[in-house]
C-alpha cells in the first residue's frame, strides 16, 4: 500500500461505445480510480497505454440483477500502468460510467 499526504479526485463521466475510447491522458501524479458503471451495464474493459478491446484486459461484468458498486484500481492492482492513458469499450454501446481520478499532491 503506497502513503501520500495529500490527495485529491477529480470526477469524469463517459459514455462507454463498441470501439475504443480514450477517457483519460497519462498523469504522473495519478495513484487511483474509482470506476462506477450504470445499472444497465454488461461489461466494461479498460487498458492502460493502448487501445482497449472487448473482454480482453480489465473487465468489469456486473451481473443483471445487482446494483453497480464502485471499483477502486490503484498501484496494488496495476502497478506503475496507473499513471498511463486510461482506454474503455463496453461490451454494449452507450454504458454511462462515472469515474474518479485520485492524484497525489
């Protein structure tokens, strides 16, 4: 677990589509996201530093019935792959998602 003094969040919503989408620049100072998908969503997958592709990556699958909980993806989980450009596709079109972006001071 990585100790900052000071962080902040920056809030970012987004409409996920069927090709890859660039949601996020590099940033340095990034140490964590918070990702959040709508009730309606089937599956969203992230990668860091390229284009994402369908299910094959960083998938979130949130089964039909459950309410949408939030996802913490930080240095523990990805590494130094944190601080590269952020790309989403939904497995379906139009998945509205939140995401917050935590940088340190």
């Amino acid at each position: 677990m990585y100790h900052y003094k000071r962080l902040f969040g920056r809030s970012i919503s987004f409409t996920t589509s069927l090709t890859s989408t660039q949601i996020l620049g590099p940033n340095e100072k990034r140490v964590a996201l918070v990702f959040c998908a709508t009730a309606t969503a089937e599956s969203v997958t992230f990668e860091f530093g390229g284009p994402a592709v369908v299910n094959t990556g960083l998938t979130f699958v949130r089964p039909a019935a459950s309410a949408s909980i939030p996802i913490r993806i930080d240095r523990d989980w990805v590494g130094d792959n944190i601080v590269n450009a952020v790309f989403a596709v939904g497995g379906t079109g139009g998945i509205a998602c939140s995401m917050v972006e935590v940088i340190r001071d």
